[in-house]
C-alpha cells in the first residue's frame, strides 16, 4: 500500500478486470505490480518472448537493437529496485543480457502465465459504459474495466520530414536506423549517418571501423556525454532532485566541458543551448573517431541526387547508404485516432500516466528520461496499481490539468524545440515527486474511503463474462 497502511480485503473490493498491452520492460513491471497487488489482468504481448525492443530480431519486427547495442544508461540505474542485475554484469551490459534479466524477472516474480504471448491488440475501444472492448489478432474480443499501455516508443521510425528534395531518385540505400542490425552492410562503403542522437552516435562509430568513408551529419549541435566520470558510469554521479536543476546543470556541464572542450574543436556544430536541455547524447568513442580521422562532421542535408549528397554548407559527397538517425514516433495503432493519439509525439497525460479525461487508461514507460525508464515504469506500475484498488485516488480534473499545463509549459522553456523533447523527465526528480504524488493521494483515497474510481470497477460487460 502506498500509505503503508494495510487493509483487509483491498484486492476484494475489486480493480475489475485490466489488459495490459507490451510484455516489454515497462509491461513486465506493471504486471508484477498488478499480480502483487491480486489485480485480475491479462497481458497481451504480440511477441513470443519479453522484452520489446532487447530482443535482438524480435520477431514482432518492432525492435530496434543492433547485434551489438550495448546499453548507455549504466546497470545500477537501469534494474528494478527489488530485482538487481547479476554482479558478473558489465557496467554497461550487452542486449542479450538485458534481455536475459528481464527474461529472469518474470520468472523470479512468477507472472508469466499472465503473460498471453503471440497475441497482439489490435482495437481498444472506449464504450458506451466506460469499460474497454479489446479486439485481439486472433480475432477474440474481450470486455475489460481498464486499460494499461505498454506498447513502446522506440519502434515506428520517424523518417526525415520532409523528406530531402531528391531523395526519390537518390541511388544509394536510404535506411532507418531502427532497421540497422549491424556495420557489414557498410563494408567499403560511403555512408552518411544523419542526426546527433545516441543511434547516429553508435551507428556512426560501427561504420568507421569498415566504411570508406562516414560522415555524420547534424542540423543542430549537441552535448555528448562520455559514459564514464571519475572512473565511475556518468549515471551513477549524485543527483540530488533538492537541489536546484541551474546548480546541477553548472556542475555536469563543467564536467562535460574538462572532459572533451567544445564539441565545435571536433568539427561539430555548437550546441545552441546548455547541458541537460537536450536529451543526452552518451558516447565514450565518438570523439575518439572523429579525431582519428574515421568520422567527418558535416551540417545537415540539403538535397540529395544521383550518388551525392549535399550539405547546408554548399559541400557535397559521393555516398552509397544515407542513415537516417531520426528518431521515433510515439503510435498506438490500437485507438481511434481521435479517442487518443500523439500527433507530432505530444501526448498530454498527468505525470506522464492517467488520462486526464479518462479514468480508466494509463500509460507505463511513455516517458523519456535523463536516466533509464526501467525504475521509472516499475514506479508507475506500483502507482497505478494502488489507484485501481482504490488506495491511490487523482486529484480532481482541473488540478490535473494544471499540473499538465505547467510541466508541458516547463519543458517547452528548458529543451530544444523538437519532436524527440516532449515526454522528457529527469530520472530522480521523476521518482521524487511521484512519491510525494502517491503520498498526496493516498491522503485522498482515505478520506474518500479507499474506492476505487467507478471506472475501474468491475463492469456489467465483465461480470457478465
Ligand atoms: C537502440 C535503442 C537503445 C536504447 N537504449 C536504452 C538504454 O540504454 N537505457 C534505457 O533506459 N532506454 C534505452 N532505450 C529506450 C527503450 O525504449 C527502453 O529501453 C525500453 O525498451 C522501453 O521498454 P517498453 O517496454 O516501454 O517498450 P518496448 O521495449 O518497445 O516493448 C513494448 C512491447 O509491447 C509489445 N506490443 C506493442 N504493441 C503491441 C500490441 N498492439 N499488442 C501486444 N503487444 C504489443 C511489443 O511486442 C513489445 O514487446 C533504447 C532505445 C533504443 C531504440
Ligand atoms: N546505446 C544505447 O543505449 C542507445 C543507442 C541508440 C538509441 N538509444 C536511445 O533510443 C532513443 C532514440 O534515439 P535516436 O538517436 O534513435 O533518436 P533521437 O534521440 O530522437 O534523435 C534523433 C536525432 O535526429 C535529428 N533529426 C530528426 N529529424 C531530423 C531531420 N529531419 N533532419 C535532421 N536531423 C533530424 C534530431 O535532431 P533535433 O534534436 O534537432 O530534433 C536528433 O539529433 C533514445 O532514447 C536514445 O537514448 C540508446
């Protein structure tokens, strides 16, 4: 219970009945907080296995891990509190291990029969009495009172828009780097990585080990973080969310700045903003390879014809693959465009989690930290799982939307303007004020007397099942 307070017969009073969307990391941490909590819930994974996008050639086709993706956000900050990651693990483990983990997550916790594999949700649908309908791909439909996502992110590419003029008729292989699997394909090569996000960084150092030539080219500088300070993982410095964000953001950037300089004394563009108003860029070799001779910065594409490509500087290269390193649309195939959607990756929910309008839906791992989602998504999961016993209960509407109002106002004066800032957290704010949140509503639910919200009850549509 949130309040530490411990009632008889909580899970008895009825969540109703919940699916679940995405056995990924963030699925599998709601769903042990649902099976902990006594919470009837069914998980629909379209996979054949956990773990969404660290299943290396996933077969749902949705993963964008390369043969060799390594994680950048460290092991301490990427396991779950109560689950810690073997020590015979690398600061900075191999996607085959973090796939394990989770794999060896599930079963630690024994929910895997809760978990219906090879079955993807193909319509959720709002109905007149609240509940959800849910058409599955095998063609069964099933009434639920709620509705959890964990659908991913990182998976439906965003390709450059618009795209560059002369990119119909460009004669090399344009490609997305969610469906790069790894550096043979640019064997004496001529390539071109696009973007200055951690793909471009990764798919950008793989290239320069076997292409004759990689460029990368940015539109706009960044910040780029080595993966370690002081000998320890950058993630692991003490971030104290008491302390105010500006005196954080001196430190780290003075740190990055001792570390490397400029990124303009590589040749690339000057971060038109400071440290932290970015998501960040991790990279322990890029440097290195622009420095030897392997990597040349460019400006962002102008046009591409026949084999060239041209740059906003006027200068132009012969290129046989053009990466495109642009980041990812946040989708939900599953809705109605017009019940919920995220045009242009905005999507306004409260703490990154419950609809507003909507009782009885919420969102787990649509958020993008300085940190890893891991912890956060196992935060949300415990969160939503108080709130459909009742011990948790939102503060009204308007309160809600204020509170949606002043975080999208705050993000819109601390990042860059772009598609990819826009379900931006820091990692250990996140979680602190999210305690104080669930504190504040336990508050609320007592006086209330511990309902769950009329939503999130047990439907005629389900009980009559
Ligand atoms: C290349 C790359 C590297 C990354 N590295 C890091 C990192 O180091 N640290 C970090 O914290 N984050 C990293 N991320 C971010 C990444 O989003 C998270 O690590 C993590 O995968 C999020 O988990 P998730 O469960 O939210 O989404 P996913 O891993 O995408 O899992 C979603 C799951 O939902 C399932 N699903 C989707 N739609 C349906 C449907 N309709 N019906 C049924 N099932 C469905 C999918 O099959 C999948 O299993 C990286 C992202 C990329 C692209
Ligand atoms: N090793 C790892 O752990 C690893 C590896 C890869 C990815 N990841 C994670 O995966 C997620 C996605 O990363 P990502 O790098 O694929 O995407 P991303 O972070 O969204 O970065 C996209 C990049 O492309 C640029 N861009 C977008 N549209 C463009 C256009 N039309 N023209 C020129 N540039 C354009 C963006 O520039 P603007 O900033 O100007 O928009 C940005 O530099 C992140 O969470 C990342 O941390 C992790």
């Amino acid at each position: 219970m949130s309040d530490g307070s411990s009632r008889e017969g909580a899970a008895g009073m009825g969540a109703g009945r919940v699916c679940l969307i995405g056995a990924g990391s963030s699925g599998i941490a709601a769903a042990k907080a649902l099976y902990e909590r006594g919470i009837d819930f069914d998980c629909f994974e379209k996979s054949d296995r956990i773990g969404g996008n660290w299943v290396f050639e996933n077969k749902n086709g949705m993963s964008a891990a390369y043969r060799d993706l390594f994680i950048n956000t460290s092991r301490p900050r990427m396991e779950y509190s109560d689950f810690p990651m073997p020590e015979s693990y690398p600061d900075f483990p191999h996607h085959s291990q973090i796939a394990a983990y989770f794999e060896e997550y599930v079963d630690r916790f024994g929910f895997r029969e809760r978990i219906v594999f090879e079955t993807g949700v193909e319509h959720a649908g709002l109905q007149p009495d609240g509940s959800w309908s849910v058409r599955l791909d095998t063609g069964e439909t099933r009434p639920y009172d709620a509705l959890l996502v964990a659908n991913g992110h990182h998976w439906n590419p965003r390709w450059p828009e618009p795209a560059f003029p002369g990119s119909d008729t460009f004669e090399g292989l344009q490609m997305h780097a969610h469906s790069y699997v790894d550096n043979s394909i640019f064997e004496g090569k001529r390539v071109v990585v696009l973007g200055m996000g951690n793909s471009a960084m990764d798919i950008a150092v793989e290239s320069s080990y076997v292409a004759e030539r990689t460029y990368l080219a940015a539109r706009q500088g960044v910040w780029i973080i080595p993966k370690y300070v002081f000998g320890k993982p950058v993630d692991q410095l003490r971030n104290d969310p008491r302390v105010p964000f500006k005196v954080r953001q001196r430190f780290i950037q003075g740190l990055v700045r001792s570390y490397a300089g400029p990124p303009e004394r590589y040749g690339l563009p000057k971060p038109g903003h400071r440290f932290g108003e970015a998501h960040p860029t991790i990279s322990g070799r890029i440097l290195d390879r622009i420095q030897h001779g392997t990597i040349a910065p460019k400006p962002n594409i102008a046009a591409l014809e026949g084999e060239t490509v041209r740059f906003e500087d006027g200068s132009e290269v012969q290129a046989d693959v053009v990466v495109y390193c642009t980041g990812y649309k946040i989708t939900f195939p599953f809705f109605d465009e017009q019940l919920i959607s995220a045009p242009d990756n905005h999507i306004e929910l409260f703490r990154r989690v419950f609809h507003p309008d909507i009782a009885n839906v919420a969102f787990i791992g649509l958020l993008q930290p300085l940190g890893a989602i891991m912890p956060l998504a196992e935060a949300q999961g415990a969160w939503v799982g108080d709130y459909l016993l009742g011990d948790y209960a939102l503060p009204p509407r308007e309160q809600m939307l204020a509170d949606i109002r002043a975080d999208q106002e705050a993000m819109r004066r601390r990042y860059v303007a772009s598609k990819r800032h826009t379900i931006q957290v820091d990692f250990d704010d996140y979680l602190h004020d999210l305690a104080s949140e669930r504190r504040a509503g336990a508050a609320r639910a007592r006086a209330r007397g511990y309902l769950p919200p009329a939503q999130c009850r047990p439907s005629a549509a389900t009980t009559a099942s």
